[in-house]
C-alpha cells in the first residue's frame, strides 16, 4: 500500500514537472519572439525616423544644407547599423555630380522602404 502510494506521488510530481517545464519552453519561445519583434520594431523606427528627417530636411529644403543637418543624418544612418542603407548613403554623400546624386538618392530612398519590415 505504502508503495503505490510513493510511486502515485512521484508520477503526480513528473506529470508536475513536465508541466511546468512545457510551460517554460514556451513562456520561453514567446520571450524569443518578442525580443526579436522588438528589435525589428526599434530598427523601423529609426528608420522611419531617418527618411522622415532626410524628406524634410534635404529633399524638400529650398538651399544648401546646413552642417547641423548634415550630422544629425549622418549619425542617425550610422545609428541604423545597416551595411547596405550606410553604403547607399555614402553613395549619395561622396556623389560627384548632381546626376549622380539623384540616382544616389533614389536608390537610398528604395532601399529604406525596402529594409522597413511590417508583419
């Protein structure tokens, strides 16, 4: 009788244990995601942010563009840790024609819808 009683017990508990660690694996999985989705979601906004920033301030600027300007966009790029939207941007700064430019600056703008994610 003692018997069936401990072995009632510790099946209770492994049946308690797997619960608790099914429920960890996805409590787990869920954290997984939301960290990613969080990354993603920071990543966009500033990314929005920048294209924001680079219609106003230089595609819809009537004259040259200040130096302050000029920072603020070159350190917001630079805060978007993105290889190809930095290389698309240097394109466009280090362009040495007009011509030039607005290819840049076309490219540059395709580039930053196309690396803004939506789920």
């Amino acid at each position: 009788m003692m018997n069936k009683i401990i072995i009632g017990i510790c099946l209770l508990a492994a049946v308690i244990a797997g619960a608790a660690l099914f429920r960890y694996q996805a409590v787990s999985q869920t954290l997984a995601r939301t960290q990613t989705d969080l990354a993603t979601y920071r990543f966009n906004a500033k990314t929005l942010n920048f294209l924001n920033v680079f219609i106003e301030k230089v595609l819809q600027s009537k004259g040259e563009i200040d130096f302050e300007t000029r920072l603020l966009l070159e350190n917001s790029v630079r805060e978007l840790n993105d290889k190809e939207i930095l290389a698309a941007w240097q394109q466009f700064v280090d362009s040495p024609s007009e011509a030039e430019a607005q290819t840049a600056v076309k490219n540059l703008l395709a580039l930053l819808v196309k690396k803004v994610t939506v789920k």
